[in-house]
C-alpha cells in the first residue's frame, strides 16, 4: 500500500493470509485504524511565507497555512478510515470470526432455552410425583380407614353377640336371684367388661350349674368394682401429687431434697409402675429416713433445732393451709390435717403426716 510510506510507526503489519492467525489479523486493522501520519501538506499552502511583509504578516501566514494542513490531515486520515472500513467488512478472516462468535451466541441461547426447558420439565415431573404419592397416600389413608372402620363394626358385632351370649347365659341365674343377682347386675357387667373378657366370662359360665354362673359373674363384677378402685385411687395420688409439688420448693426443704419437678415425676411414675406391696411400702421409706449418727456440740445442735423449727413450721403452715383449701371446696383427696400437728422437732413425725397424705 502506498501509504505505508507516510506511516510514523515502522514497520508496517503485514495484511497476511488465510491461515493468518486472528491475533495477527487484528494487529493489523489496529495498526491502520490508528494510523499516525508524518506528511506535512506543504504542497497545498495557500500563502508563500517569502511573500510576508513584516514579521506579524509572516506568522498570520503560517497560521492560515497550519489550518490548511490541520484540515488536509483530517481529510487523509477519512480516507485512510473508510479504505481500512472497506477492507475489513470484505475481509473473509474477520467475516468467519463473526459467523463463529453469532453460532456461539446462537448456542449459548439455545443452551439456555434447553436448561430453562428441563428445569420446567422438571418441576411439572416433580409436581406430578408429588400429585401422585398424595393421592397414593390418600387412597392407603381411606383404605385404612375404611379397613379401621369394618374392623370397629366387626368388634361391636362380637361384643353385641357377646352380650347376648352373657344375657342368655345369666337369665336362669337372675330368674332365681343367685346370690342377690338382678338384671342391672348383667348390664353392668355387659357394660363394664370388653369384648375378650365377657368371651371369656361366657365361656367359663357354658355348661355350669346356675350356683356356679352366679358366683363367676359375682367375681367379675367385683374385679371390675376393684379395677375401677384402683383406677380411682392412681388417680387421686397423682392429684395429690400434682398439687403438692406447686408447693415443691417447701416440701423439698422440708423434708430434705435436691429433687427436681421432673424428678419426682419421673421417680413417681417408676414406683407406681412396679406397684410394691403397699403393706411394706410404709417401713421401707422410714427406714430410709432415718438419718446417720453424728456427733455435734450442744450449741450447734441447739441452733440446728431452732433453724429447723422455723422452716418446719414455714412448710407445715403452707402445706395444712392447702389440705385446708382442698376440704373447703370438696376436691381433697385425702384426710384434712388433724387437730394436733406432731411436734416440729420430730422429722419423722412430720414425714409421717406428710406419706399419710400421699
């Protein structure tokens, strides 16, 4: 290229080949697209500086001639522009760059798409899953229930037939009134005992003489009235023991325990469970409460007694004044605290007052 020639910067990028690399290439158009030309444009001067008059003339001269050239110069780095614009465009090295960079794009868009296409198939795929494994647990659900239901008829229908057995079985018996047995007797008892246990009752009852059925419903009426009892009697103590412990920070300093609420509770439930031999229950927890030998002088001994008394008669005074309320309103449980209290100093005393309440 003939402006080459007027370049600042040499060498000159070669314009290269096909097999070019891109890097080149672009060397290349940056070189011209930044092309610093050394031509002065002296040629198209529009006034001779031998001609100037004075000085002052000279340098107007000079002025006019630079705006030439300023302007001469902006018109060849236009053309030089519009020549490297040309060649560029037509240029099939930056032509296949533009097809790879917009197939690029294209794939990218298209890679896109696809992921935002499996993501949605994906949330419809889970949501039908999840549609499906509710209406699969629903479905189990119903038939379960339903299975739960034919099972609750088919045990009325034996505990009917059950019934009926008894009544059938029981009439001869409450006919001639064996041992005071009436007929509210036998609907107690119908009432009061499940399926399995009046099976049981007329099965023993099949086959005997009217004495003997007697005597076997009059049992298991009075193990039901037993059963019941107890049932009433577990109840009250955990009454009694719910109340007491939101007294439990008085009794526990009366009766000399770290135990926690939970604790008690926990201890509580462990005793009920085991059901000991109440006869012995009582020995049992004096033994455990009677305290070790220790040697003591008198005055120490006699401001542990003092000390003693005050909080002894704090907790009393709390816990007669709750016995107190419960006979009041009718809800007590046990026994109202008798008119004379044991003696403060006695530990023992107290405790025993206190288990009797329990």
């Amino acid at each position: 290229m003939r402006n080459r020639r007027w370049s600042v910067m040499q060498p000159i990028p070669s314009l290269g080949d096909h097999t070019t690399p891109i890097e080149d290439v672009d060397k290349f158009y940056n070189f011209w697209y930044n092309f610093k030309s050394w031509r002065e444009f002296s040629d198209d001067d529009e006034y001779d500086l031998e001609q100037a008059e004075s000085p002052e003339h000279k340098r107007w001269m000079e002025r006019q001639n630079a705006k030439l050239h300023e302007k001469a110069k902006k018109v060849e780095y236009a053309r030089v522009h519009t020549l490297v614009d040309n060649v560029y465009k037509k240029d099939p090295r930056i032509q296949m760059r533009k097809e790879e960079h917009k197939a690029e794009k294209q794939r990218r868009k298209e890679a896109k798409y696809l992921t935002k296409k499996l993501q949605e198939e994906e949330a419809t795929r889970a949501a039908e899953e999840e549609r499906i494994r509710k209406e699969e647990e629903s479905k189990k659900a119903a038939e379960a229930a339903q299975h739960q239901k034919k099972l609750k008829e088919k045990e009325r229908k034996l505990l009917r037939k059950e019934k009926t057995r008894l009544r059938t079985i029981a009439a001869p018996v409450v006919a001639d009134s064996h041992f005071g047995m009436s007929k509210e007797d036998v609907e107690s008892t119908c009432a009061s005992l499940d399926m399995e246990q009046l099976k049981k009752l007329c099965v023993g009852m099949d086959g005997k003489d009217a004495a003997e059925k007697a005597r076997l419903m009059s049992n298991a009426l009075r193990n039901e009235s037993s059963s019941k009892e107890e049932k009433k009697i577990e109840a009250m103590v955990w009454n009694v023991l719910l109340q007491i412990l939101t007294l439990h920070e008085v009794v526990s300093e009366f009766i000399g325990t770290n135990s926690s609420v939970e604790e008690i509770l926990k201890g509580t439930k462990s005793v009920l469970l085991q059901k000991p031999d109440s006869s012995k229950s009582f020995d049992s927890f004096l033994e455990k409460r009677k305290q070790a030998q220790s040697i003591a002088s008198p005055l120490s001994t006699r401001d542990e007694i003092s000390s003693s008394t005050d909080g002894a008669g704090t907790a009393s005074s709390k816990v007669a004044q709750l016995a107190s309320s419960q006979t009041a309103n009718g809800k007590a449980v046990a026994d109202p605290v008798p008119d004379e209290a044991p003696s403060v100093a006695d530990p023992d005393a107290w405790t025993e007052a206190l288990y009797s309440k329990l």
